[in-house]
C-alpha cells in the first residue's frame, strides 16, 4: 500500500505539471535590438548609441541592448520594421515626431496608435534664427514682413518634415504663409542661411553658439528660455503660442506584453541618469524628459493632434 499511494501521488504530481505547462521566463533572454530609423551621426543615433553605452556598462539589462540604424525615406524604412516585428519586447525603436509628420500627412499606412509607446527620453527645442545681417531684428518684424507679403519669405526646412508642421503652427498664428525651402538638416540650413537663399530657419540650440556671430535669434521655441541664452524670449512670451521641440521616444510593436514594456523602460530611464548618458545631453543641447504611461501617452495624442491641426497649411505651402 505504501508502494501504492507513492506511484498515485507521483502521477498526480506529474499530471499537475503537465496541465500547468513549463514555466515562463522572464524577461529578456536574449538581445534586445533599438531600431534608429536614421543614419549613424546624428542626434537620433547619438542618444541611442549613449542610452546603450549606459545600459552596458552600468548593466542595467542581463543581455545585450543592440543599436541597430535603418535609415530611408525620412525614417519610415526602419519604423516599418518595428511595425511588423513580433511583439515580444526585444524589437524596439527610437524617433522623433518624423513619425506624426509622416502619418499626418497620409505618407504612410500607420500612426502612432499602431505602436506601443514605451518612454519619451529626452527633447531637444529650437529658435527662430535669421542671417546676422537680416533687416529682420524681433520675430514681431519677421512676422509683419511675412503678413506684407504672403508667400514672399522663404524658410529653409524639409518639405512636410517634424519642424515643417511648427513652422505651420507660427504661420497660423501670424495670419500669413512663406515658401519652404528643401535643404536638410541644421548645417545645410545654416549654410542656405549664410548664403542668402533662405530669409529664417528653426535651428537646434547647438546652433546658439556655432552661429554665433553668422545667425541672429529671434525666439526660442520652448515653454522657457535657453539657459545658454537668456535674454532670448520664447515665441510665447512674444505671443505666439508655437513650440518646436523634438521629443526622443521609444516605442515597441502594438501588443507587446507589459512587463516586457516595463522593464524595457526600466532600463532606459536609468540610463538616463548615467554619465554617458549626461555627456550627451550636455553636447547636443537636449535636455532628459522621461515620460512613462498616462503621462507620455497625453502627451503624445496633444502633439500629434497639433500637428493634425496644421495640416492643411503644410500641404498649402508644400505644392500639395
């Protein structure tokens, strides 16, 4: 009998653990890979590439935090990567408002709803600048410039790109358009600026020292003052309520479980604290802006719904 009841007890045991199926492990087993859907260099990259070295060396992760670049057509290529991944938390990836502005404008078959937000890291916002040598001396004087003839200035920007639609919102508030001029990034801006092809250009804060003596700023587009440059008010204080601030944030595919998310943005938000990580910040401008949850989720449906807003004055001065 003895004998007996030990056999009954064993096959119970086994049977419970046969309905009950193996245990699940825990999250991550293996390389968690940041998809940055531009080219190595620039701003994107560089947080990435910082919020790795942290996660690294500060072993913020038991498995390796992968950056991997996927750049084409204004960052669709690598975010339609992610789009289409499993959504198990080890495919993520890392962009700006490029996202809304493509979305917006229909460029694209998805919006930020068809991701799961994970963190907004870090932001990073712009001024108004114009040559040092511009007639143009308060943003009150561009604007009355623009409003004496419609169309008669021109921006230097990317067509329908993440500054365009803020440039859409301050034409908007001033009652007025101008031309968008396609040029590129910060430098090429820079140098459409220097060289007299383009009256204004939203620049990034690095530019309030590089341009020193070439670029003369007429307003910072945050809710504060640049502490590199505080006697420059903001576009608000001057009363046009316009931001143009790009926000760093992670998403992750729709579904992704939510532990997983969890301990993805664990990691990053300590990462935000290291010195690799501060090094970054200190060298581009930006500032760490972490948002999580309810929080980031406001915060992302207010910014796309302005950019929605705006839209028919970016295809206005788009040719659309």
């Amino acid at each position: 009998m003895p004998t007996l009841k030990a056999a009954l007890c064993a096959t119970a045991i086994g049977l419970g653990t046969a309905i009950a199926g193996p245990a699940l492990a825990e999250f991550p087993e293996r390389p968690v890979k940041l998809i940055v859907p531009f080219g190595a260099g620039g701003g994107s990259d560089g947080l990435a590439r910082a919020i790795q070295a942290g996660i690294e060396k500060h072993d913020l992760l038991p498995v390796p935090f992968v950056v991997v670049n996927a750049p084409g057509a204004a960052g669709t290529v690598g975010t339609r990567q992610v789009l289409g991944a499993e959504p198990d938390g080890y495919t993520l990836l890392q962009i700006h408002q490029e996202m809304f502005a493509a979305a917006a404008l229909g460029r694209v078959d998805y919006a930020p709803d068809d991701f799961e937000p994970v963190i907004q890291a870090s932001r990073g916002c712009m001024f108004v600048a114009v040559p040092e040598g511009s007639e143009y001396r308060t943003l009150d004087d561009l604007m009355a410039a623009a409003k004496a003839a419609p169309g008669g200035l021109k921006q230097a920007d990317d067509i329908g790109s993440a500054t365009h639609f803020p440039s859409a919102q301050l034409m908007s508030q001033a009652g007025t358009e101008w031309r968008i001029v396609p040029t590129g990034g910060t430098s090429k801006r820079f140098a459409a600026l220097k060289g007299g092809f383009a009256d204004l250009a939203f620049m990034s804060t690095p530019w309030l020292t590089r341009g020193k003596g070439e670029l003369r700023p007429l307003a910072a587009l945050g809710e504060e003052r640049f502490p590199e440059m505080p006697d420059l008010p903001t576009a608000q204080e001057q009363g046009y309520d316009v931001t143009a601030c790009l926000a760093r944030r992670y998403w992750a595919p729709k579904g992704t479980p939510p532990e997983a998310v969890e301990a993805v943005a664990d990691a990053i938000e300590a990462a935000m604290g290291t010195e690799e990580v501060q090094a970054y910040l200190e060298a581009s401008g930006e500032d760490a802006a972490v948002l999580r949850g309810d929080a980031l989720r406001a915060a992302i449906e207010a910014d796309y719904g302005s950019y929605l807003d705006v839209l028919d004055v970016v295809k206005a001065t788009s040719g659309q």
